[in-house]
C-alpha cells in the first residue's frame, strides 16, 4: 500500500493526465469505523495487524494497475481510480466494504461485532476551474456522510 506522499504525488500526475485526455478521476476515503474503540480494547500491536488485515484486503480489491491505494493517515484510506466515473467508483468501493467485512476481524463494543469500513466516493472531470484538492474535499464529505448514516456503508457524490 502507498503512503501518503506517493498518494499525492499520485493524485497529481492523474490530475494532471485527466485533464490533457478530459477523462474522468475518482478518488474514494475510507475509515475503519470505531477504530479507537478497537485499538483500546485490542492494543495498539493487534490495532497495528488490523490495519495491515484491511489494507492487504482494500489492495486486493483493486482490479488494475492504474488503480491505486495509500493509507491517508490513521485509521483512513484512499484509493485513486483514473478513467472511472462516479458509478464505477461506486461499484469498487461497495467491493472494498464487502471484502473488510467478510474478513470477519472481531471488535467487541461495536454494534455489528466485526470491523466494518465506511467510504465516501467522489469523481470529476478535471478542468482548470477545478483541482484535485476539490476532489479530495468531496470524497471526505461524503465519507463523513457515511459515518453519519450509521457506518459499514459507501455513500457517492458526483462534482462533474
């Protein structure tokens, strides 16, 4: 998994490329949902594993190699999908969410019992009224959406 420097060198190169070929780019944030709780019930050591479980699991949910994830910071995740519009996108993040959850990680003190990922999805076409930064804006509103709506859930916002 990328880290957060190689996630913005990222976001910019396909910034950049979308822009010349007026093609689309989404851009989803993820968060493991009540990761505090886990990482006080578990430890930080096991909290560590968890992160490495779900990020090993948001990879392998990728399909090519354009496609690319990075730990965002935390407990949080991003993931770059050039060339996608927001139903595509929409479509990997549901993957992505389905795939954490039927690792069936325990969590005791959550509601479902089991670590669950909430995700935010957002694409545009890049133009030069725009900018990835707006991009990265919408995806974490709509991520917080999710959180607000109950969790271990995608919820999408187009900007195009």
């Amino acid at each position: 998994i990328a880290n957060r420097r190689h996630f913005d060198e990222y976001l910019d190169r396909e910034w950049r490329r979308g822009l010349r070929q007026q093609k689309p780019l989404a851009l989803i944030m993820a968060d493991i949902d009540f990761f505090k709780s886990y990482n006080d019930v578990y430890g930080h050591q096991r909290g560590d594993g968890c992160l490495k479980t779900v990020a090993v699991s948001l990879v392998n949910s990728l399909n090519r190699v354009t496609d690319l994830a990075a730990r965002y910071g935390g407990e949080e995740f991003a993931v770059i999908l050039p060339d996608t519009d927001l139903e595509g996108a929409r479509v990997v993040a549901e993957k992505i969410r389905r795939h954490v959850e039927d690792l069936r990680i325990e969590s005791k003190g959550v509601p479902n019992r089991f670590v669950t990922l909430s995700l935010g999805v957002a694409s545009l076409l890049p133009s030069l009224n725009l900018s990835a930064t707006m991009l990265l804006s919408s995806s974490d509103a709509v991520l917080f959406d999710a959180k607000n709506a109950g969790r271990n859930r995608v919820m999408k916002k187009s900007t195009e």
